[in-house]
C-alpha cells in the first residue's frame, strides 16, 4: 500500500432525505479519479483506503455509504430509521456525489457487498464509468446469501448452530436474517450487542480457513461499528438488497464497452469463484484473475494483482 495520506477536500452531502453521506477526496486533485466503494454493507471506509491508489496518479474519492461510518444518522442508534437505505438509494448517492464534485468519470474499486453496488451503478450509469475492479465479486443474488448464511455451514456446523441459536428459539426454522435484523432494532443494548457479536462470529468462522487472509476481520470493530455494519447487513441481505433475482448478471451487457478486472480468491469460501466467473463470461469486456493462495480477505498476491490493475488503468 501506498503511504499514508490525508484528504485536501470532504464534507457530508445531503441527500434530501434525512441523510448526511460522508465523503472525502485525496491524492492528486489533476489525477484521474476513482471512487473506493467499501463492502458490507456497513463497513465504512478507513484510512486504508486512501493508501490503495497511487496519490500521484489518482484523485481518490472515499464515501461512507448511508447510516455508517461518518454518514448520519448512524446505524448503531436503533432510532436510526434504515427505510431510505436501498441499493438504489445508494446508487442515486453515488451519482450525486459525482455530480457535486464535478467528475465525468470515474473508475469504481471495491468489493464483496461493493461488488454488487458498483454493478448496480454502472449498468443505471454505464457512460459515467471509465473502468471497473472488482475484488470478491457478489451480485448478492438468493442463491449466494442463502450459501454464506446456511450452505456454508456444512464446513463449520458448530458454528452455524450458534449462529442459528442467535435469534429467539420461535425464529430458529424461519428466516434467520429477518430475525437478527429484528434483533439489532431492539431498544436494549445489550440485545443489540448480543446480536451483532454473535453475527460476526459467525462470519469469521467463515473466513477462518485463509491462512494468508486477515482473521477476525468482522469482529475487530468498535462496538458501535460492529453494530451498525450488522444492522446494515441483516437489513440488506433480509430484504435481497432490493434486486430483482439475478438482475445484475442479466444486464451485464449495460457493461459492454467498460474495460473491467475481476479478482477473485479461489479459496473464497464465503463468496464462491462460480459468482465471478459467471459474470466475466456475461460482461464482454472483463478479464477474471484467479488468486490461487487468497480467500476472500486477501492475500499478497491479490494486492499486487489489484496494483497491477491499478496501474494499467492510470494511463
């Protein structure tokens, strides 16, 4: 990664409806711009983020997606109202962020829940996207969240069971998502944290087998942190991120003419290689790399796979 950096330029866009998106911008205000789309939902960005570009190269642009990181109202706050964050209310988002800093274009990185959004914003907006890199490709369809929310399991049943005996024993044989979403709107806090560690447990199971990954990566949060990105994510995942079934792979072909790169973990666990590969033989103009010692939190290797795109897309 790149060293550390501060922004010359953010604020909070205000979306018009009770929202205040956080945004910021690095690196060279001339370079060629490029928006880091975090995963989740719920995650927010880091300061990390800002060191994945070349600062001489790029003008980076950071947001945090509705209700977490920086943005307001904040998600850890169970009166925090999540009926205006959509997929498509991030994807207006995004389109008015580009359009108050005066952007054209803009290449799109990111990955896991970032996968699914930057397709969902660049098939509404394909002529607004000069490239796209995609890592740990998702387009959250049915199949893929039933798979890391119960397929999974059949590689770690000790741990899904605790993540079924998370929820009330009456929701246990019903929709497990729904529940936890339920559970981390309850006014008790103690509930709420109950629930969230119990989720990221769960997902770090998950990830666990990815010797050259990072473990723990959802648990190590702050508290409030944690609790939003779980709300945020059994609120999405509960309701199928608001996409028709298979809707992304479908209108791949919006993508045709936008060079893109997808880098995908072939021991990705969580987000099976089959999602990515499916959608680089749908996209006509994508190249799927294949990351042989990564799973779905990264590897070395991946880093530099992501650098090399990084660099062949700076011109």
């Amino acid at each position: 990664m790149y060293p550390p950096i501060e922004p010359y330029d953010h604020g909070h866009l205000d979306t018009g409806d009770g929202h205040l998106v956080y945004w910021e911008v690095c690196g060279n205000p001339e370079g060629k711009p490029a928006l880091v789309v975090h995963g989740g939902p719920g995650s927010g960005c880091s300061p990390n983020h800002r060191k994945t570009f070349d600062p001489e190269r790029y003008k980076i642009i950071l947001f945090d997606q509705r209700n977490c990181g920086r943005s307001l109202p904040h998600a850890a706050d169970p009166a925090a109202d999540l009926s205006t964050n959509t997929t498509h209310h991030l994807v207006a988002d995004m389109e008015r962020l580009r359009e108050h800093l005066g952007i054209d274009k803009w290449l799109l990185y990111g990955g896991s829940w970032g996968s699914t959004l930057m397709l969902a914003y660049a098939e509404a907006h394909p002529s607004r996207v000069s490239e796209m890199i995609i890592v740990a490709v998702t387009m959250t369809r049915r199949s893929e969240t039933e798979w890391l929310y119960e397929g999974v399991g059949r590689f770690f049943p000790e741990q899904w069971q605790r993540f079924r005996e998370g929820v009330p024993e009456a929701d246990r044989d019903g929709d497990l998502l729904a529940a936890y979403a339920r559970l981390l709107s309850d006014p008790d806090p103690d509930v709420r944290a109950k629930a969230a560690n119990d989720w990221a447990a769960w997902e770090d199971a998950v990830i666990s087998l990815e010797v050259n990954g990072k473990p723990n990566a959802y648990s190590d949060r702050p508290p409030a942190a944690l609790v939003a990105f779980v709300r945020i994510c059994a609120h999405y995942f509960s309701n199928h991120a608001w996409l028709e079934e298979g809707v992304l792979l479908r209108d791949a072909h919006k993508l045709a003419g936008i060079p893109g790169l997808l880098i995908h973990g072939r021991f990705d666990l969580g987000s099976p290689l089959g999602t990515a590969w499916e959608l680089a033989q749908a996209w006509p103009d994508a190249r799927l790399v294949v990351v042989d010692d990564s799973g779905h939190t990264g590897s070395d290797t991946m880093r530099k796979e992501i650098h090399a795109a990084q660099d062949a897309f700076a011109g």
